[in-house]
C-alpha cells in the first residue's frame, strides 16, 4: 500500500469517526510494515490480519480497533490507547508498550474494569510486568501505589490489587474461581469483568477466554 493510498484511508476514517461523511478504515490484512502512524485516527479502525511489524504507533487511539491476528512484532505502542481494541490472535512479541517495556511473554487483556468500567492490560515485558489503566502505565510497584492513592482498600482497590497478586506473584494465571473464592466480597465485580475479557496470550498468541457460562459455572460452583 502506498503512503498516499493510505492517508486517503486514514482521511476518510477521521471524516467518519467526526460523523462528516468518509467511511471505516478497512485495513484487514494491509502490509503497513514500518510504518509512521503517530497521530493516525484508528479508532474503531479494522486490522484484522494487518502486517505492522516494527510500526510506529506511539500515542495512537485504537481503542475499539479490530486488530485480530495482526503481527505486531517489535512495533512501538508507546503511549497508544488499546481499550476495548480485540487482539485475539495477534503477535505482540517484542512490541514496546511504555517507555522501556517491551513484551517479552503472557499480555492480558481485561475489560469493564474499575470504578470507570475501562480496560486494564496486564504484560510480562523484559523489564518485568506492566500494567496499563486509563492514563496510567508503568510497572507493578507504580500502579500498586497508583492504585492505593485512588482506591485505597474499597472494592476497587481490592481488586486491583488481588489481580497483581495472582497474576504477578502466586503463578495462579487467570485462576478466576480462586479469585472469587478468596473474594467473596468481589464477586459481582469480577463477574462483570471477567465475563467480556478481551483475551489472553500465551507467550507470543493470544487464544480465547473463558464464555459466559463457563464464568457462570465458577461462580456457582464457587458459592456452594
């Protein structure tokens, strides 16, 4: 694809994202390897299958953005809003997140979560986990502090801090009937969340979570 064929794209998708006219950015399987898209409008954007290794999508909204099975490899996200986007199946290997934190393994995806009902993403990166929630990224210690300063011990701030437990620390992995057995309190609230997980990667691929009767099935099980 050409620069000039895809500023057309991304043209018509600001246009339609303004409610002026234009019409969705149909990117699904575009090669867009190494490509500068700072400041690109790819809300809601489909790229699905798309090739953007090593593309440079600091600060970028994606939220809501189709980017099932796109390879992301080594492409910088700094910065970039994800929430909501569906990343099932993509390649996050080498992918910068923030700053200095480069996926290296498992990344997670949660949404509906919190006081405000956003996405929390959760990743093993080579300088240890990251966590990203609405203006907030940086590594555990941070966002336990972050957590504190906003939450403190309400039922938010609980499970914030169960989630970094159990995922960074006691190897329990996306265990959610151990969370709802240790946090009956929580329960509702996880039923919330984990009921629309976006999805979970294992090392380099994300696969699907759990359904909704799967969850249903935990938390009655959970409460006998």
């Amino acid at each position: 694809m050409s620069e000039q064929e895809l500023k057309n794209i991304l043209e018509k998708h600001k246009l339609c994202l303004e409610g002026k006219g234009g019409e969705r950015a149909d990117l699904s399987g575009a090669d867009l390897r190494g490509a500068y898209l700072r400041g690109a409008y790819l809300r809601r954007a489909d790229l699905h299958g798309a090739d953007l290794r090593g593309a440079y999508l600091r600060g970028v909204d994606l939220r809501g953005a189709d980017l099932r099975g796109a390879d992301l490899y080594e492409a910088d996200l700094s910065g970039a809003d994800l929430s909501g986007a569906d990343l099932s199946g993509a390649d996050l290997r080498g992918a910068k997140l923030y700053k200095n934190f480069t996926v290296k393994g498992e990344l997670y995806q949660l949404a509906n979560v919190g006081s405000e009902n956003g996405t929390l993403i959760i990743a093993d990166c080579e300088e240890g986990w990251y966590f990203n929630r609405g203006c907030f990224s940086g590594g555990k210690d941070d966002f336990l502090k972050a957590v504190e300063e906003t939450h403190g011990d309400n039922e938010h701030g609980k499970f914030y801090k169960k989630i970094v437990e159990l995922y960074t620390e006691s190897g329990m992995l996306l265990d959610k009937e151990v969370i709802v057995k240790e946090n009956e309190e929580l329960k509702e609230e996880l039923k919330k969340t984990i009921g629309i997980v976006n999805s979970i990667v294992d090392t380099s691929k994300i696969n699907s979570s759990l359904s909704e009767e799967d969850i249903e099935d935990i938390i009655k099980e959970a409460s006998e």
